[in-house]
C-alpha cells in the first residue's frame, strides 16, 4: 500500500534552514576569498529568526548567494 503522507514534502523547519545555509556556507569558505559571503548569510539567518523571511526562503537566498561566488570564479 503506498501512504498518501509519504508521497508530501514537508516544510523544512528553520533548523533544517539553519543546517542548510551552514553547508552552503562551508561550501563557500572552500572556494576562498570570502569578503561578503559570510555577512550576506548571516543577514539570511537573522532575516529567518526574526520570521521576516520562511525557511524556504532563507535556503533559496543562501544558494542564491552561493551560485552568485560560483558565477564569478
């Protein structure tokens, strides 16, 4: 029998969030020479704590922010 609730994405919380954008941000301090990066993700995690931003929302910014370093190296 296939569950119906197994087949839902659930909404990440804002630990998984957190988790998220501390990996991006590992994967970005491997890259070197981050000036902004690490500010532009601690701006996410407060903008996500003080509920301005979902959690959705703070992983797609943080991947925005990673893509953007990719893009430039």
């Amino acid at each position: 029998m296939n569950n119906f609730e197994d087949n839902i994405e659930r909404t990440p919380t804002i630990g998984d969030a957190r988790q998220h954008i501390e990996a991006v941000r590992s994967e970005i301090m491997s890259m070197g020479a981050n000036d902004s990066e690490n500010e532009s993700l601690d701006q996410v995690i407060v903008k996500l704590e003080d509920g301005d931003i979902t959690s959705t929302e703070a992983m797609q910014q943080a991947d925005a922010i990673r893509d953007s370093k990719q893009s430039y190296h």
